[in-house]
C-alpha cells in the first residue's frame, strides 16, 4: 500500500505466454513429488524447495490473504506492475503509465505478447474486469486504494483509460502493485468474484503454473518454457509446508529445503550466522513495528496521557534485546528510513523517560492508570518485547496488562477498535500518502486509533491529490509531524528482515517486504544453482 514518480520504462524478461491449461494432481511419495531439493537423477537447476509455515487458504489472487497465497498466486497471475529493490514501482504487465494534466484521468498501456494457459490473450478487458469488480463488490485492500476512481475502460487490447472523481496521484501505483490480474472470461462467470474460490482448473498467466497440491504438505509449480523472452533457469518450485520456523530451519540445514520464504525471527537468524552451508539475505521492511492508543477511551483521548506513554517505552533495549540489533529507530515518525523519498531528518524518538511521563499523566489529572494491551501471541518479535513494554511503564507508574491472543481472536478485537492498546506491525506501507489515508484519515479502513483529526485530514487529501512526489512530501511530512506529535501512532522500530537461503544457490532478487522476499516473481524468474 504504500507516489512515486510515473515513468513508462521498458519492461525486462519478464511476462509469460502460451500456457497449458492446468488442474491439481495427486502427487506421488519420495523425491519425484518433490520432497527434496536434489531428486535422484535430477541437476542442480531442476528444483528450489521453499519452506512455508502457512498453507494456502484461497488461490483467488484478489482474496487471498496468507503469505503462502501470495507467494503462490504471484506466480500464477501477473500484477500491472512489481517492486524493485528501492521500492520503486517498475513495469511487468504495464509498460508505461501516466496521468491527465489535471489529474483526473490515468492511463495504463500492456504489453501485447501475453496469453493465459488456455491460449486467451491477456488484455486490457481483463483489467478493467479486474478493478471494476473490486470497485463494485468492496473486497479487499485494494477496494480502499481506489475510492477515486469512477470508471475503468479499455480503449484497446493493449491500453486502459481511467477517470478519477479527483486527482489521486497514488492512484496508478497502488492498483499496479497491488491489484492481480485474472482472466475475465473464467472469473467473469462466478455469480460473486469475492466467493469464487477458484481451487481447480486454473486459468493462470505467469512463470510458473500449479500442478499438485497436497494440503498441509506441499505445493508444486512447473515452469512455463515460453514465458516471455527468457525462460526461468529452475524447472520446478515446490512450496513445503512446515509445522513452525525451528522445523523449517532444521530442514535447511539437512538440505531438505532450499529457501525459508518467510521471515526468520531474530534469534534463529542470529543462530544461522557463520553456517557456510547457508547465506543471510538483509532487506529492509516498508512497514514497522508499533503500539496504537485507543483515542475514543478514556483517559486516553487525552494526548498528554498518549505522550506519558510514549515516554514509557524503552525503544532501544527492545531494539537491542528483542530484536537482537536486526531493527532501526525511525525517530518516532511514520516515514520512516525506508521511504527515504518522505522521510523528514527533523524527527526525534520520543526519549524514555518515566519522569516525564509521570509529569504529564499529574497535568492531565490521572492517577492509577490501567490499561489492557493487545497482541498476536504467535508473533515471535511481539511476544518478546510486550512484556518489556509493560516493565517498561511500571517504572512510570502505569500498568499495562498483557493479553496475547489466539490470531482469530486478535483480528476480531483490533477490527471492533476492542482495546486501549493495539500492539502490532504493518507488513508493507510502501506509498505514504496512501498509507496515511488508510490508517490516519477520519474513518480510515485501518485506522486502529480511531484518529479524528480536520487538519491531518485536510494535509492528507492534499498529499493524495499531488501527481509528484515533490509536490506531495511538504503536505506527508507536516501530517507526519501531526501523528507523531498526537501520538497517533507510537513507531518503535522498522525490522531488517532476514531471508535464509542455501549457498548452492544464487542471483536472487530481493524485495523489501515478506510479501516478495526472495521468493517473488522476478527473483524465481533469474535465480540459479552458484558456481
């Protein structure tokens, strides 16, 4: 979710053509079905096996909402447009993109040599299916990326034509980053694109295409040979699903897996450290870690109270203890080290420093404070530093009761606003203007602090108004400044992450985000065995 500049530049290897038609199969037991990285008989570019704690739980790419999912559908249906390692939005099905000169209209122009696997070509009809449905039916995140856009229409195969109700200069990036693109002709059959579970028969487009499925086990995609202008070295990728990350990075270190997709915690990355057998790959995440005050509670909605707690929190120990160094400060600010195009150097960390809290909780008039904090107890990182929060603020005199939940049940309670403390991370907030609107602006779809704020709200519609980036940084810093000094949101750290990889492989691509990885399109599509 997370404007950038909006250059057409020429798309590089990239899209796929001519597939086959596919379905799952039953697979087979032992090294043919894809249990191991080295299969007898096989050469060393014949399979990569990527370790994953999560199965599939919907293989429609706009519904999706595990990581497996995304790792999967990524290679099965293409988005307008992929990320570098900047985070920069760089073309794949979209080779140029630009707006009207009062940005009110946009237009996308497609590449012209793609098919899906039933020999369709891929056109702009599919792309205009694809948004419109999303707009009419109100699913996912992508349907509050685009509250500006009126209607979407293909001039030709190869170019689509937006109008806007108002200029939104991160229009074209969120849908070219974030929205999938399916096949009109199957999707457009379903009675409600949302409910369509699309788990059989898959019409893809992509590098790769599902062939097996074995749930709980494994998921086994095949090279496409005429995908684009240089097929993917590797023949196969196999998704193996793992019980937690130990039993994953125990199979990387037998050799059973090539690759652990996702995330590796602190500790099991620093215990990898030294292995010759195994390289560490660092990227930087486009989202961060925070705590959230619930402002519609009292006394919370007091903002002395939000900033007495934000001195309560001792940053760089849970920086340095909990996240064993592999984080960084991002002053308290909402822009943070990643988004270096916004980033405001004038931000400071609010200090820990429990005299001071203690000092504004007496000039707001509250004593005794006593707060519930909410948290994913399956979240390694969260797990380890919310008991440091709560240490942390006895020192100030205010207690915090811990309450780590069952995923489920978190998700419940953060979707009701059902807390005064919301402990979480934000997986990518890759556009700040975007961003702000979704978390920030009054009725934001994840504004989880319940901020209501007329000039926050006004800098941000004038941040998503702009067509540059330039245009656009003066009205996000100065939001920025709002949220940090309202303690709309207390940022504590932005994770580097850690990808594991066997060293008999190389020439991976990098992405920043656990959403791409290593493991993301344009990686798979070059990746190869080392020298």
């Amino acid at each position: 979710m997370r404007g950038r500049t909006l250059l057409g530049i020429a798309a590089a290897a990239l899209l796929a053509a001519g597939l086959t038609a596919c379905a799952p199969a039953v697979p087979g037991s032992g090294a043919g079905s894809g249990s191991g990285s080295s299969p007898a008989g096989a050469g060393p570019a014949e399979r990569i096996t990527i370790g994953t704690t999560a199965d599939v739980v919907n293989y429609n790419p706009l519904v999706g909402n595990s990581r497996t999912d995304s790792w999967v559908t990524n290679l099965m249906y293409p988005h307008l447009m992929q990320m570098d390692e900047a985070g920069k939005r760089i073309p794949y099905l979209a080779t140029e993109w630009s707006y009207g000169k009062d940005g009110t209209t946009a237009t996308m122009r497609l590449r012209d040599d793609m098919k899906w696997s039933d020999g369709t070509p891929v056109t702009a009809d599919d792309v205009v299916f694809a948004i419109s449905t999303v707009q009419k039916e109100k699913f996912g995140v992508v349907a509050g990326l685009i509250t500006a856009l009126d209607k979407a229409e293909a001039v030709s195969p190869t170019e689509v034509r937006f109008t806007l109700t108002r200029p939104d200069g991160t229009f074209l990036d969120n849908i070219g980053f974030w929205l999938p693109i399916v096949p009109k002709h199957v999707f457009g059959k379903a009675p409600s694109v949302q409910k369509f579970a699309n788990d059989a028969d898959w019409v893809s487009a992509g590098p790769y295409r599902l062939t097996k499925v074995e749930r709980g086990q494994r998921y086994v995609l095949e090279r496409v040979d005429s995908f684009g202008p240089a097929k993917p070295p590797v023949k196969e990728v196999v998704f193996r699903v793992f019980p937690d990350v130990n039993t994953e990075v125990l199979a990387l270190r037998n050799g059973e897996i090539d690759v652990i997709g996702n995330v590796l915690p602190p500790a099991a990355a620093a215990g990898l450290k030294g292995d010759s057998k195994i390289n560490l790959v660092q990227i930087p995440s486009l989202g961060w870690a925070h705590l959230q005050y619930n402002t519609k509670r009292k006394p919370l909605d007091d903002v002395r109270v939000r900033q007495a707690l934000a001195h309560a929190v001792d940053y760089e120990a849970i920086r340095t203890i909990a996240l064993q160094g592999f984080a960084k400060s991002s002053n308290s600010s909402v822009l943070t080290p990643s988004q270096p195009d916004y980033a405001d150097p004038g931000m400071k960390e609010y200090a820990f420093d429990p005299a001071r809290s203690k000092e504004l909780l007496k000039q707001a008039g509250v004593t005794g404070l006593s707060l519930n904090m909410i948290y994913d107890q399956a979240d390694p990182n969260i797990a380890k530093w919310a008991p440091m929060v709560r240490d942390a603020a006895k020192q100030a005199g205010i207690e915090i009761k811990l309450q780590g939940l069952e995923r489920n049940t978190y998700l419940d309670k953060t979707a009701k606003r059902d807390f005064d403390i919301y402990a979480g991370s934000w997986a990518i907030m890759d556009n700040p203007p975007s961003n702000m609107g979704l978390a920030f602006k009054s009725g934001g779809f994840i504004n989880y602090a319940q901020a209501e704020d007329p000039k926050l709200d006004e800098l941000i519609d004038r941040a998503q108004r702009a067509l540059t980036v330039d245009e656009a940084r003066a009205p996000v810093q100065e939001a920025a400044k709002i949220i940090h000094d309202q303690v709309y949101d207390n940022v504590l750290y932005v994770e580097t992450f850690n990808i594991a990889h066997s060293a008999k492989w190389t020439n991976f691509r990098p992405m920043p985000s656990e959403l791409l990885s290593i493991i993301n399109p344009l990686s798979l599509a070059q990746v190869r065995p080392a020298a």
